[in-house]
C-alpha cells in the first residue's frame, strides 16, 4: 500500500465517538478504514497511524447466554436496567447450564457460591450441560444485529469464561488448581478442554457468519496481582494445546486473536507466543518495558501510558499532548518490527489527537 501524507483536515473533520467500555473517544477523517489499519498492524505491516480506543467495536450478543449472565451484552438490543436488576437478585444461567449473580457494586458477575457443579473433573461429562451452539437462533441475531456490525472499524468478538476459568466456574477455585496438576485429574481435564475448544471453534465459525468478524478476544484470567496462579510448565501441559487449536482455528479463517489474561503473568508470555496470539494487553502491574524488549515482534502487546487521569479532573492538555510523545518515542520507533497498541481507553482527546497525528507524520513521512 502507497503511504499517504498527513492532512491536518483529518483532525479538524474529526467527531467524537463512543470508545472502548463506553468512553468517549476520537474518529478521525482517516485515508483508509480503522479496519483496514488494524489488519496492517495484524499482519506485521507498518500501518497508517496507531490506532485509538474509537477504532474497535465490540460484539458480545445475548445469544450466548453467558453474555447475559455476566451481563456483558454489547450488540444492537443491550441489555435493560430490569435485565440487569434480574441478574443481580435472581441469577442467570450460562451455557453449560451454570448460574450466576451479577454484583453491581463490582460491576461483574460470580457464580452463585455454595454448589459446584461438579468436584472431581472426570464428572465433567455427567455433570454440566451440553450446549446446542447450532440450535441457536442464529439467523435472528444476523438480522437483528446487521446494522450494528455494518461497522467500518475492528469488530471484534468476546468469549468470555474460557478455560481455567471456565474450569473455576465448574469446580470453584481451589479444585479446579488442583485438577490442573492430579494425576488423577488430568486426562479428564484434557478431554473437558478439548471438547470447549470445539465448542468455541463453532462459536467462531457462527460469529464469523453472522457478524463478520474481524478479531477474537479470549478470556481466560491467569494471574493475580502478585503472580501467575501456576507454572509455566503447567501451563505448557494443560491449556496450551487447547488454546492453539481455536488460535489456529481462527486463523485459517482470517481472524486476528487477542488473548484477554489478566494478572501479573509476565513470567508466561511465552505460553501466548506459543499459543499462536496475535496479542495480549495485560495489566499495568506487568513490566511493560521489560516484555517490550525481550518479545517485542513475537506478540503485539499492550502497553499503558504514562499519563494519570483523574476522573472528573481536568486534564492538563499539555502534559496530555507530552505523554504521547513519550509513548510515541519509546515505542513506535520500531513499529514495523516491534508493533504495539496503546492501552488508553480513559485517554483524554488531546492525547488521542496527537497520537494520532504524531504517528500519521512518523509512519508518513
């Protein structure tokens, strides 16, 4: 693709939008789509610009169950205030027939306490539901959601609970660590994630045909604020197999994929390399610096800015403007090589402005 300069009229016809997690971020008069820049990213292609929070659209539909049960329903019918408040006091039912409670306070859900579904994983075929992924009304939400997803951005697609979570969300937390490393356990647990990997290949499959997507994002927490939950080597034995088959999966049908995995997981980057990621964010309690140097080019990382926001504070415009330099010079020297995203979903609009214009003039010139 012939590069194409920076025009100022690009910012100036910029308009406000509706950002990741509902912020309000940027649209700019951009040369080519928001879409088409990510795939560049994706495919290991200097892009036209680095792209901001407004650039992506998330679809996470109510016809998965789960969705509704962690009330986390972002598509053209989200859920009511009277959806919610029933999650909240009622509880809901994912698709493998689990309950959950949503919490307000937290702004999430858990699995109503007091009754696993099952204590031992080599239960796990008597124990849980089976989910009809075809059974679903598939053609409905392709018709309901057709105008939501004729979408120019990134669209990319959630699945939430994936596999060490999903295994918590069956066993509760401490027997599902523990049936990661029994020797009792461990086949059982290998045939339980083979058989979700199957499930979200299908998912994908589905997703891709209604929605067209763009992106996966996988969530599978595996860390706390201190640590991973278990080795690398465990890692490597119980979860990597099964996530590389959806990884390669998605992938022979052009989908990008970011692994959703929070925690202090720096130490297990290398199990998402492996795995085939495209990406991973993380959180910021991860030494960014550290990870950009030693796998920058193997995954595109996420990596936060410098800048503190406060809510409901002003924000100082010139340091805003002065913390996207610094990104800009510390990380997108190399871009080509070395890509990664900017974790600013709360940026303010001058730091999204000059990053923005900053990386059209360096990737442009």
């Amino acid at each position: 693709m012939s590069r194409v300069p920076f025009d100022p009229v690009e910012i100036e016809n910029a308009v406000e939008t509706a950002g990741a997690m509902g912020r309000v971020s940027k649209r700019y008069q951009t040369p080519i789509t928001p879409k088409e820049n990510y795939r560049m990213i994706y495919k290991r292609e200097l892009p036209l610009w680095l792209p901001g929070s407004g650039d992506s659209l998330s679809i996470t539909p109510r016809i998965d169950a789960d969705n509704i049960a962690r009330v986390f329903v972002s598509e053209a019918n989200p859920l009511s205030q009277e959806e919610r408040d029933m999650v909240a006091t009622e509880g809901y039912k994912d698709k493998f027939g689990v309950a959950w409670i949503y919490v307000p306070m937290v702004g999430g859900s858990i699995v109503k306490p007091g009754n696993p579904t099952m204590e031992d994983a080599n239960d796990w075929k008597t124990s849980i539901e089976f989910p009809d992924v075809d059974s679903w009304d598939w053609e409905g939400t392709k018709a309901a959601n057709a105008e939501y997803v004729n979408t120019d951005r990134r669209l990319t697609a959630t699945i939430l609970t994936g596999f060490f979570e999903r295994l918590i969300a069956f066993m509760d937390f401490d027997k599902a660590a523990i049936a990661l490393v029994d020797e009792d356990q461990k086949d059982a647990v290998h045939e339980l994630f083979d058989y979700l990997a199957d499930v979200y290949i299908k998912m994908v499959d589905k997703y891709i045909w209604a929605y067209g997507i763009d992106n996966l994002n996988l969530h599978d927490d595996w860390g706390s604020q201190r640590s991973p939950f278990f080795s690398l080597a465990t890692i490597r034995e119980m979860l990597v197999p099964h996530i590389k088959k959806v990884v390669d999966y998605c992938h022979s049908r052009g989908v990008f994929v970011d692994m959703h995995s929070c925690g202090k997981n720096e130490m297990i980057v290398p199990a998402y390399i492996e795995m085939g990621c495209d990406s991973w964010s993380g959180q910021p309690m991860n030494d960014k610096a550290m990870l950009y140097e030693q796998y920058g080019g193997q995954i595109i990382l996420g990596i936060e800015t410098d800048l503190v926001v406060v809510p409901n504070e002003p924000v100082d415009k010139a340091e805003a403007k002065a913390s996207a330099k610094r990104f800009i010079d510390k990380y997108c020297v190399d871009y080509a090589q070395k890509p990664v995203f900017c974790s600013a979903m709360a940026a303010p609009i001058p730091f999204l402005d000059t990053l923005y214009e900053e990386t059209r003039k360096l990737f442009n010139p």
